[in-house]
C-alpha cells in the first residue's frame, strides 16, 4: 500500500492559488495560458478547475531557486 501526503493531493480554487502567491486572478489565468505557471485539472463532468498543492509547491520552489 502507498503512503501519500494529503496536503499535495489536495486541489486548490483559484482563489487560494491566488492568495498563496499573491497575484489577481486575471494574472494567474494569463500565466496559464503562456505555460508560465502549472495549467489546471479540469473536473470531470464539471467545468470547475482546480491546482494541485504538489504542483503549486514545487513552481514555487523553482522560482526561489532561480532567484537565489
């Protein structure tokens, strides 16, 4: 049996993603669509779209190894 982490697996709104990182909503829809920021899982049988915390996690640690 695996052991996951539940806090990577947990799918995040756009508004805690925004938050998180602190950029508008318009900012993060447009880094998205230029492949600058992870793209969003789209729900099945939904038309909401949602982060993974593990994605978010680590494209914030690539840029604080980049700007260091």
């Amino acid at each position: 049996m695996m052991c996951v982490n539940q806090d990577e697996d947990r799918m995040l709104t756009e508004t805690e993603v925004t938050a998180m990182i602190s950029i508008s909503p318009s900012s993060l829809r447009r880094w998205v669509a230029k492949s600058s920021f992870p793209a969003p899982v789209t729900l099945e049988g939904s038309r909401y779209k949602r982060w993974l915390m593990s994605d978010v996690q680590q494209w914030i640690q690539s840029k604080r190894n980049t700007s260091t």
